[in-house]
C-alpha cells in the first residue's frame, strides 16, 4: 500500500509538472528523516529551480496549486525553501492495508540474469564465495518480489588454470590416472582433498618454475578436449561443481542453469566472437612488442589504468584464448547476440521440486527451457576483477552493441577477511602482526582460509549448543533444524548487513549474537510474534477475522496515537523498501529495513499486553497489528532467504 501511494504521488506531481510549466520530469519521492514532517516529501521544485529561474518555494507553490487529489493523500505542505511534505488520511491508509486494496502495475516482464557464485571447480568453497553467493541470491529475490522475471546462471569455469592446476598436481605430481581419481571422487571428501593439492601445486610452482610448462601442456589439452588430462579435468570439475551446489543449498540458494567455459569452446561460441571481434576492428594483432603474435583489445577502448597500457591479450600467441575472452562470447550469448546456443540437460532437481539445467555440447531429445536472451545482465563478481568487467563492456561497445552494453553490470562487492578472534575460534595460527590487524585476508593459492562447510557446521555446533540449553526436551533431529535455521539466518545476515563496497572481518560471536543488528535478532522478533498469535489458540480462541471485526472508523481512530500510526507505517514499507534497494543495487538496505521492523515490534511487544487487554476492539486491533507485523517480517526475512525457526 505504501508504495502503492508512493507510486501515485510520483505520477501525480509529474502530471502537475507537466500541466503548469510543460516539461516532462520524472519525480523522485523521499521518506522524510523525521516523522513530524509526514510520511512523503517530494523536492521537485529544487530540481526545477535552475531551468524554470524561478526559487524553489515558488515552483512548490505553483505545483500544488496544479495537484489533482492522491486516493490516501489528507494533505500537502511547504516547508523550508521548497519541500513538498506529504501528509497521509492515516484511517484511509490503515483500512487499505487491513483490506489488501490496490494493486501495483505489472513489473516489467523482460527477462533479468543474474550470474553468481561462479566458483573456480578446483576446490571446496570458502567464505569469500559466499558472500558473492548470499549477495547474488538475494539481490534475484529482491528482484522476484518486485515481479521481475529472473534467471539465475552460475557460470563454471571448467577448462581455466585453477583446474589444470589440480590436474598438474594429480598427474604430474601424484602419478594418477582418470581411474585413480574416479575412486577418490566416491572414497574422500574430494572437494577438501583438492584444497591442499592446489596448495602444494602452487608452491611447486614457486619452488620449480620450469613446472609451469605442465600447466600450458594440460590447458591445451583441456581446450583440444582429448587425452587423459582433459578426462581428469572433466571428472574434477563435475565432482566439485556437485560438491558447490550441495554447499550453497545448505544457505538456501538454488540456480536455474549451469552454462559450462568448456561448451563455449566446444560448440564454437568463441570462434564466432572472436570474428566478430576482428571484423569490427575491437581487437588487433600484435606484430612486435612482449604482445606480439596476441590479439589484443587497444587500452584506449576500456581503461586507462596503468595495468592495461599495453591494452588486453584476448587471444595469446599460442593460439589459447584468455579467460576475458571467453567471458565476452559468454556475455554475447546472455544477450542472444551470437545466434548460437547451448544444448542443455537435467543435472539435478531441488528439494523443493526446482530443476537446474547445465549446458553440454551434445544435442539430446530433452525439452530445455529457454535460456539467456535477456535485456539486463547483473554479474556478481568481485570488485578486483572491475578491469576484466571493464573489457568485456568495451567488447560489446566495439562491436555495436551497445544498448547491451549499457545494460552489463557488474554487481561488485569487496572482499571477505576473517577477525583474528575468528581465526583463533577456528584454529588458524596467527603471527603477533596478525593478531594486532582488524582482519586477516584468506588465500586459496596458500591453502589458507576457512571451508565454507567447515564455517556453516561450527555456526550450526555453536546454536545448537545455544538450543539445547533451551529445548533440551525436544527431539535431535527437531534441535538440530532449529539450529540450522538460526545458523544460516545467522551467516546470511551478517554478510547482507555490510554495504557491498565494505570489507568484511567474519566473526562468530558478532554473527549469532541474539542481541543488536544480527540475523537472530530478526528471526526472534518474528518467532515472538507468531507466539503470541500460538497462545492464543492454545487457549481455544481463533484468530479474529480482522477484516470483519475491525471498523474503518476504529482504525481511523486507534491511528490517532502517533505510537500506532507510525509503527503500520514502517511495517508497510517493505515493498517499497525493496524497490528502492533493487534500484539502488544494495541488499544491505533490506537487512537494515529488516532490523528496523525487529526493533520496532519488540518495542511493541514490551509496550503493550496484546493478549491481556481487556477491551475487546482494542485487543483485535493489537491482535492484527502482530499478525500485521508478523506477515510483513517474515516476508522481508525470505527475501534476504532467512527462516523463520519454530522457535529460539
């Protein structure tokens, strides 16, 4: 219903805009910072104070003077040099929200992808890839409730170095075969086995530099698909891509399809790009220099930063394309610009029923959904790779493309660190310069890091010892899925909370702490008020129909106390909220807004005795501003994927 009005007053002051001065001028509508002022405030007249000459005050006035009557709006005020405050009829608005009335437009149904997660398939996770997870995952929610049409890819890079550096270090360094790893994919944890190999990989590197040439002999043996090492890859890939997926449902996120690097060379998608590429002049071909033999993207098409004066080797000397390379045919085909596509098939079906496709180069007898062809592209991949998302954008500049272009973003995020007190909970030494730091970086090359499933199991070990000390009567298995709720809400949270442009330093006690601005926090806010509704019908009493028994006139009249006006208020701004923060590209104002509505009703549930009051049209009102509130956070907490646990 909020936004809803919020819509309204937009339309209406760009009609009276329109009307008294004609000028077509999209109106930005703000929520007050203090509530005295309204619940609306509208600063067109500042906007248009340059182009009309005119001062703001004047402009506000001849605005409202042209104002046609807002559905909900009681009245307008001009305050200071040229505000527009917005009052709202507080009965009318209440009523609305009782009843569900009004409906927004239709979102636009042009398809959104979303790529996330998008982990190298040579190792476990660890925590910095769930924070791109969490940040992709629920920025597509953010999307969904606002009624866009979403695709969900994960992108797998399974033909890049960080694979053949675990094929390297099984074949070269450990002497297997394809065998020899298909009984270690069914007898170990592969994923953890993997992790120390790429380590000792690595270092081998560093210690035997000349070993760099199995590193190129096993990629060209990847791209050219054939022999013993390209099987190997083949089986590392797959076994750890299945390893991630369990990963990350373990925080709620599920993709639609897997498009694969390897069917990208396989099905020509590069070939057809890097033509592109050249007949468009986006990329030449070095004849002299250190890049000489390489096709190179000019440094004058995408940057001018000093890592890309000599531009950006898209395809090297030997004839292998680089990573940036592939990723703009892959970003071409997001688009449906290349007029080629991937095969698909059925890797695995949810839980919840939901089936993820991966792409394969081998056309089967499978009706696939539709895939890519969209007008919006959000890549979830951090901020240190802005100069590779730089060329890719560039790319399509060069070839024409450039409505695409503009419609690439890259959604960045900055990087996960560890608090040295979570280090030393984890049992990660540190040297004394460490333990001084406000964080401690992680690196996969070094082996140094926290496993995502290690860090979910110990925050699942730490609530349940938590619930236990509760519930000690209830089931294990009861104990264990409350646990794993508050777990998840817990990490989820913490790594929502933080504008995306911060570095975060994880720590344990912070993130499931049941007190301040935590995940916890929320939930106990949302499982308080489910129990009081519960109460009441373990007495025998049902819900009222809160429809039926509430008055237009007992609303407009319980609204008169500025405590429950402004509490329905805020708990009505959720779909407005979300829109907001999609536009804004920041998850963190949902986690915020979630925080604001947990504050707000356990300043409510302490005020005021919802089930000892004793007059009964002031009891159902309470009864339904729970209900209310309930509703409202529970669906603020699905879209940041949080659950609501039977009880904390």
């Amino acid at each position: 219903m909020f936004q809803q009005i919020e819509n309204a007053v937009a339309e209406a002051f760009a009609a009276a805009i329109a009307v008294r001065f004609g000028i077509d001028k999209e109106v930005t509508v703000e929520q007050p910072k203090q509530s005295g002022f309204g619940e609306l405030a509208v600063p067109a007249a500042f906007q248009l104070a340059r182009e009309l000459k005119q001062p703001p005050r004047k402009i506000a006035e001849q605005i409202v003077e042209a104002l046609e009557p807002i559905p909900g709006v009681k009245s307008f005020e001009i305050a200071g040099n040229g505000y527009v405050n917005i009052r709202l009829d507080r009965g009318a608005f209440a009523a609305a929200v009782l009843h569900k009335t009004g409906a927004l437009d239709a979102a636009d149904t042009g398809k959104i992808i979303v790529e996330h997660t998008n982990i190298n398939p040579n190792k476990a996770a660890h925590i910095g890839h769930l924070r791109n997870a969490v940040l992709g995952d629920t920025f597509v929610r953010m999307l969904r409730a606002g009624g866009r049409h979403v695709e969900v890819q994960n992108y797998i890079d399974n033909t890049g170095v960080q694979v053949a550096d675990v094929v390297v270090g099984f074949h070269f360094l450990e002497k297997k075969t394809p065998a020899h790893i298909r009984d270690l994919i069914h007898t170990t944890r592969f994923d953890y086995l993997c992790w120390d190999l790429y380590a000792r990989t690595s270092q081998y590197y560093k210690d035997e530099p000349d070993a760099l040439a199995w590193r190129a002999e096993t990629l060209q043996a990847i791209e050219a698909d054939s022999g013993d090492l390209a099987e190997m890859a083949h089986l590392v890939a797959d076994a750890i891509v299945a390893l991630h997926l369990k990963t990350m449902l373990r925080l709620n996120v599920e993709y639609d399809v897997l498009p694969r690097e390897s069917e990208i060379l396989h099905l020509k998608f590069w070939s057809s790009a890097f033509e592109r590429l050249k007949s468009t002049g986006a990329i030449l071909l070095e004849t002299e220099g250190k890049n000489a033999g390489c096709w190179v993207m000019p440094a004058s098409a995408f940057s001018t930063d000093t890592e890309a004066e000599d531009g950006k080797v898209i395809v090297r000397s030997n004839g292998t394309v680089t990573y940036v390379g592939k990723d703009i045919a892959y970003q071409m085909w997001k688009f449906g610009l290349l007029g080629k596509d991937f095969y698909y098939r059925p890797l695995l079906t949810y839980p919840d029923g939901h089936e993820v496709w991966v792409s394969t180069d081998r056309k089967l007898d499978i009706a696939a959904p539709e895939f890519g062809a969209a007008k919006r592209v959000y890549n979830v991949i951090d901020s240190r790779q802005s100069y590779l998302q730089d060329v890719v954008v560039a790319g399509l500049k060069a070839m024409g493309a450039q409505k695409e272009a503009a419609q690439s973003i890259h959604f960045s995020y900055e990087m996960v660190a560890l608090s040295p007190g979570c280090c030393v909970d984890l049992g990660i030494e540190l040297s004394e310069e460490d333990r001084r730091r406000p964080y401690v970086e992680v690196s996969g090359r070094k082996g140094m890091g926290v496993k995502a499933d290690d860090l979910i199991d110990q925050l699942i070990q730490t609530a349940l010892r938590e619930v236990e000390s509760r519930h000690a009567e209830d089931a294990p298995g009861i104990r264990l899925r409350i646990a794993t709720e508050i777990a998840i809400g817990a990490l989820r949270y913490f790594l929502l909370k933080f504008t995306r442009n911060t570095v975060i330093a994880f720590d344990f006690q912070e993130a499931l702490s049941f007190e301040g601005d935590t995940g916890p926090y929320a939930q106990y806010a949302a499982v308080r008020a489910r129990n009081i509704l519960k109460k009441l019908t373990d007495r025998g009493e049902a819900v009222p129909d809160f429809a039926r028994e509430l008055s237009a006139d007992g609303l407009a009249e319980q609204m008169q106390s500025e405590d429950f006006w402004q509490i329905l208020v805020t708990a009505s701004k959720a779909d407005s909220t979300i829109a907001r923060a999609v536009a804004a590209g920041e998850p963190a104002h949902v986690a915020r807004y979630a925080f604001q509505l947990a504050q707000l009703f356990n300043n409510f549930y302490h005020q005021y005795q919802v089930l000892a009051e004793q007059d009964t049209k002031r009891r159902v009102f309470l009864l339904w501003m729970t209900d209310y509130f309930r509703t409202q956070l529970e669906t603020v907490l699905g879209v940041l994927g949080i659950h609501v646990p039977e009880y904390m």
